[in-house]
C-alpha cells in the first residue's frame, strides 16, 4: 500500500517525512510531526489517530518503542497497522503487525527509519534508508524525495504510486503552533514522485 521514510537532521533542526502510496492523499493520514518531539508515520490499515496519539506520548518523555506500544494498546485492530516513530534525539522503532499486506518491512540505520507494505520488496526500507545517506546533501527534501526514487525505480507500490507527500518540520516564527517549513502533497497522479519533485524545485525557486 505505502512506503515512507523519516529521518532527522539534527544540524540543521530539522525532520523530515517522505511517502509515496498507491492509495488516494496518502499525505492527509500517514505523516505526523511535531517541532522537538519527533515525526510518526502510521500506514497499512491506517489508523491516523497513531499519529498525534505517539506525539503525545513522545512529548511526555517516553521512546519511540513504548511510546508505539503505549498507542497500539489503545487500538483494538493493532495487527492491521504499520508504524514508524523518531523522537527529537533520533531513537526510532516501527512496528509490523501480523495481518498486515505483504510484502512487509522496516528498517533503522542512523537518524533514519523507513516502512513499507503491499511493496515489491520487503528490501524497500533498507532501499530507503541507504540512498537516503548515500545521497545527502545541503537540501533535505531533495534527499528525500531522491529516496524514494530509489524505491519506486524498483517498483514500489504493488498496485503502482499514484500519491505522495513530503512533509519537513523545524523552528518557525509561529512555532509552536505552526512548526511546518514544507507540507507538499500529491494526491492523485500517474508519476505522484516526478510531479513532487516538480513542485518541489517551483518551491525552491520561490
């Protein structure tokens, strides 16, 4: 169904969130964020709550693992959901349930932690993760966006993209009510990740 990636640069204050899905506005349910707490990504049969629910407990000073953990208890269908989580120091856990579409996965190396189901490869996280760092740069959304690349180029979706999001958070004028640097979403396209990186580089330009 979907395939995301987190990752936090603590240089620059800032966390990031790709995704990529073959279902409809993946960006309006699976990536959550908040300025100096951390970044959820909460997909398969999604539960949005997730989000915001792990944000809370993150910002009550539990990691990442107990703070998924805490939230899956309070869901009575915890094997139908994926979920990734990193706090603000860059501990990070993701959880596979049971039931959820195969190909399945997750995976954690450096300040990065990337899911996926219904995918070609349960290797897509590692793919994410990996290009991620083998391609950083000054420019953290395009590095993300350059990830997920990575992943659709070996087919992504099972179903095909046909959505996708890039979400980057930090310090703002308006924090914290308003902690959002970039919230781009594509909710419906044949490419949703050549059209993201297009609005991305009119972005940039502006």
């Amino acid at each position: 169904m979907t395939y995301s990636i987190i990752v936090l640069d603590k240089d620059r204050d800032l966390l990031g969130i790709g995704v990529v899905s073959g279902s409809i506005a993946v960006g309006s349910r699976v990536p959550w964020a908040r300025y100096g707490i951390g970044g959820v990504a909460t997909q398969a049969y999604t539960n949005p709550a997730l989000g915001p629910i792990i944000l809370d407990y993150l910002g009550r000073g539990y990691d990442p693992r107990e703070a998924v953990k805490r939230a899956l208890n309070r869901d009575k269908q915890s094997s139908l959901r994926q979920v990734a989580a990193m706090d603000w120091d860059g501990n990070a856990s993701y959880y596979n349930g049971k039931n959820i579409p195969i190909e399945y996965g997750g995976f954690i190396h450096k300040e990065c932690v990337a899911i996926a189901n219904l995918v070609v490869s349960s290797e897509i996280p590692e793919i994410l993760c990996k290009s991620y760092y083998e391609d950083i740069d000054d420019d953290m959304g395009m590095s993300i966006i350059h990830a997920l690349m990575e992943a659709h180029s070996i087919g992504g979706d099972r179903r095909g993209d046909r959505s996708s999001a890039l979400l980057i958070i930090g310090l703002t004028e308006f924090t914290p009510y308003y902690d959002r640097i970039l919230d781009l979403r594509i909710d419906y396209s044949k490419d949703p990740l050549k059209e993201l990186e297009r609005i991305y580089n009119l972005y940039r330009r502006l």
